[in-house]
C-alpha cells in the first residue's frame, strides 16, 4: 500500500500547524469553582463598593447644590444695582 506525497506532506503540515497553534495559546491551570465564602465575599465586597460610588455621588451632589446657593448669593450681594468703583491706574 503506498501512499502519495501529497497525503503525507499535508498530514505533516496540517499536524504541525495545530501543534503550533496548541503551543501559543494560552493554557489556564485547573481552576475549582469558588467556594460559598468567596462568593459571599465577593457580594460583600461589591456591595461595600456600590455603597461607596453612591456615597461619593451624594456626596458631589449636596457640593454642586451648596456651591450653586453660594453663588446665588453672591450674586444677589453683588447685584447690577450696587455701582462699582472704577480702577484708575496713574503713571507718573
């Protein structure tokens, strides 16, 4: 029984190609799936932050609104009404 060169020549190829493309890709080691404290570690630990981002944006809202009523005051301090003094800057 012979077999042609062909045949041959792309067994070889096609082995090659996957063994290299087997050797590149990245191989994980056996992971076990996590256990009941991680998990609720995790939960625990995403909640923590969720309070956290929702605190922070409180937080920016209560600055932005104290920042608007000072402005607002200033503004009704310093209204269009009350003149301004002129700056008069002499050069002997």
């Amino acid at each position: 029984m012979r077999v042609p060169k062909t045949l041959i020549i792309t067994a070889g190829t096609a082995g090659l190609i996957s063994g290299a493309l087997w050797a590149i890709e990245p191989h994980l080691p056996n992971q076990e799936p996590p256990s009941q404290q991680q998990v609720q570690q995790e939960h625990q630990d995403r909640q923590t932050s969720d309070l956290a981002d929702a605190d922070q944006a409180n937080k920016d809202r209560m600055r932005d609104e104290a920042n608007d009523h000072i402005n607002a005051e200033n503004t009704q301090k310093n209204g269009a009404h009350e003149p301004r003094p002129k700056i008069r800057i002499r050069i002997p």
